[in-house]
C-alpha cells in the first residue's frame, strides 16, 4: 500500500501551490484556524460570547460568525477580539521575498 504525504493529497484533490483554488483553500484555513484560537482563548477566560461580544462592542451573533468563519470580520474588529482575551498578536508580511512589515 503506498502512503501520501499531505502535500501530494492537497495538490491532487485541492490543487497545486500558485492556484486560484488552493489559494482560496488555504484562506478559508487560516481564517477557520483563527476562529478556532479565538474560541479557544475565549474558552480558557471562561467568557461566553454574549460576554466577549459585550468587552469588544459587538453582538453574540459576530463573536459566533467570527468563531466559526462564517463571516469576513472586519480586521479592526479581529484585533479588538484579541485584545479583549490578552493575547498578543505578531503579523509578517512579506513581498517578493522580503519581510515587509512584522
């Protein structure tokens, strides 16, 4: 039986590096990642989302979208959420192969 590394699976049934459709898979990834971290961290607070909603001046039902990836947040509002739970957020950009902003 041959085995496949994640990669090979990813490139054949989603599609190769550079992609319009792997590069809309990996987004929804990360952004399903980041509603995952943000539950989590609102979990650890013991905060519920009526409660988070209310520390960052939006509804329950925008922590919830956010949590479950089901809306485009606006970044403003991302940045409040984590603000809100005490993390610390890090951002690399980078263009052409150069960090551009960190």
């Amino acid at each position: 039986m041959k085995t496949y590394s994640l990669e090979e699976l990813t490139d054949n049934y989603i599609g190769k590096k550079g992609t319009q459709k792997r590069d809309e898979f990996e987004n929804e990834l990360r952004l399903d990642l980041l509603g995952q971290a943000i539950r989590h961290a609102r979990q650890e607070k013991n905060l519920t989302q009526e409660e988070l909603g209310e520390l960052v001046g939006v509804k329950k039902s925008q922590i919830s979208k956010i949590e479950n990836s089901t809306t485009d947040a606006r970044f403003t509002t991302v940045l409040k959420v984590f603000k809100a739970l005490g993390a610390k957020v890090h951002f690399n950009v980078e263009l052409n192969n150069q960090t551009i902003a960190y």
